[in-house]
C-alpha cells in the first residue's frame, strides 16, 4: 500500500530523503497550479506545507484518507486545527528549528537599532560623516520584556544572558518557567518595567493587535518594540502614533500587519500612508520576515519534521 505524502510548498530536502527512507512515498506538488492542487492531492496520506496553502475544512474534506499535515515552521495560523483534530488528522510543526535563528535576528536587530548601525551605514555611502546623531545606547542596564514563553521566546532570554539585561517574561499559557536570569511576571510588570518589549507569540483571535493603543498608553515609560511572530500582532496605526509621539522609541519589524500570501507583489500597488512612515523611518529596522530563515534553519525546520513524523509512527501508530 502505497501511503502518499505530498509537498505542496519548497523545504530541504531532508525531510523527503528520511519519509522515503522510512517507507513513504514522497510527491512533488510544488509546481501544481493552485487551482488543481486538490484534485492532484485526493489520495494523500499526508501533505506537507508552509505558510502559503490552507487547510480549511472545506479542502480536507475533499481529501478523504488524510493522516497529517506537517508544516515547516511554527505557526498553524493558516490551519483548521479544531477539524483537523476532530478528524484524527495529526498535525506537526517544527518551531524548535527555526529557534535559534529567531533569537539571532531579534538580537542582532535591537543591537543595530540601538547602536543606530543601518542609519550610519547608509549616511557613510553618502557621503555623510556624522558621529554625534549616531551616538547609540547599551543595551546593558535595560529591562527586556518577552511576551510570549515558547520556543522562540525562550530562545531570546538564553541569547540575553550575555548581558548585563533583567529579563521579564510573560506568557499567558506558561507557569513556572523562572529561571535565576528570567523573571516570571504579569502582562502588566511588564509594561511598567519594561525599555524593551519582544513579542514572541502566534497569531491568533487573542493575539490580533496585541499591540494597540490600549497596550501602549498602559505603558510607563517609552519603550523599544521588536516583533518577530506575526505581522498582525502590531497595530501599525497605533505603532505609528506612538513613534510620532516618542512613547516607542524605536522598532524592529520582521513582520508586518500587511503580509499576504505573496508579499512582493505588495510594492507593486500604493503604500498604506503607516507604511511610509516606517519606511522613512530612521528609528525603525524592517526585514522581510527572515528571522527564522537562516541556511541552518532551513536544514533544522525539515529535519525536525522528519523526528517528529517518524516517531509518531513508529511508537504511537505503526504502518503496517
């Protein structure tokens, strides 16, 4: 019996290599136009993703012998999981993968933005030698808030502890994860103490503009805001506003709330006037949601994938 397992968007290779090798039949669907790609999957076993392909329960429903859907990465926003587990289909993802990564890009980036690194680098190949507006701050001595205790979060304490930093950490799902490095605390400790604000968190009906203007007038002092989740967690209009007015004093955005399926094609129409203003922004870094996209990652994210998928059927549901 042929069990088929079809990969609708691009990983490594890796994770094809160990499904083949473990007995399943692995199909290349990556060029399949969308339009097609429900009739070309309908006997598949499993199907693997990324973030571009939905599975609502309209598509599952038409893909009757369906066991699981692996998708390379953390998030399951674009997943139904409540049908998909109604229906015993075994979902896995693979955010220890892209962990490190994450932790590496939110560093590194508050580093520049502190430091005011991109704003001197594009000055000097202008031309312009400007020392004292690019007088930067230490990061030693702040109070560093993470929202959001999970892989990635966690992984950002560890790269903090190098610095003389008080870490706080608030994860609405978590208790009991303080450490002697990070203290456990309240959403509101948080936007008391707190110079930097990490948002580490999915996307969800709770996390949806998590970041609005309620959030930040609730916070005491200006902050610095960095976000690598979700696009969507950030308000920009009130991220804006609050640039404007200097209560946040700087962001770095690996996402952004305008994130579609095919983010290139976004530049090819008008920019939403918040945009702009990020754009021409010397205080704020964007990068195009690569936090977790490192040569490593990409190895990791598939690999872990083929750990969890292997196991799974090794120990809990056999192939026979």
């Amino acid at each position: 019996m042929q069990r088929k397992v079809y990969f609708i968007d691009s990983v490594h290779h890796i994770l094809e290599e160990r499904l083949t090798k473990f007995g399943f039949t692995c199909i290349d669907a990556t060029q399949v136009p969308s339009e097609e790609i429900l009739y070309y999957v309908k006997d598949a076993f499993g199907l693997v993703i990324r973030s571009k392909f939905t599975i609502n329960q309209e598509k599952i429903s038409q893909i009757l012998d369906l066991q699981f859907v692996a998708r390379s990465g953390s998030g399951l926003e674009n997943i139904d999981v409540t049908y998909c587990e109604s229906k015993g289909i075994q979902l896995f993802n693979s955010p220890e993968g892209n962990r490190n990564a994450v932790a590496e890009h939110a560093l590194g980036s508050l580093l520049a933005l502190l430091n005011k690194i991109p704003k001197a680098n594009t000055e000097i190949r202008a031309g312009i030698w400007d020392r004292e507006s690019n007088r930067g701050e230490e990061l030693d001595g702040k109070t560093v808030g993470i929202i959001g205790f999970g892989n990635n979060g966690a992984a950002f304490a560890k790269k903090l502890q190098g610095f003389d930093v008080k870490v706080m950490a608030y994860d609405r799902y978590k208790q009991g994860f303080g450490t002697h490095f990070v203290q456990e605390c309240t959403l509101e400790a948080i936007q008391e103490q707190a110079d930097v604000i990490s948002f580490h968190v999915p996307q969800n009906t709770e996390t949806i503009y998590f970041l609005n203007e309620s959030f930040i007038q609730k916070c005491q002092k200006p902050f610095y805001l960095l976000n690598l989740s979700r696009g969507k967690i950030v308000k920009t209009a009130a991220l804006v506003s609050a640039l404007k007015s200097n209560q946040i004093k700087g962001a770095c955005l690996d996402v952004l709330e305008y994130e579609k399926t095919s983010f290139e094609s976004f530049f090819e129409a008008e920019h939403p006037e918040d945009f702009k203003y990020l754009l021409d922004s010397a205080n704020v870094i964007l990068s195009p949601h690569v936090g977790g996209w490192t040569t490593q990652s990409y190895f990791k994210l598939s690999n872990v994938l083929a750990d969890k998928i292997i196991d799974y059927y090794t120990n809990n549901h056999p192939l026979v």
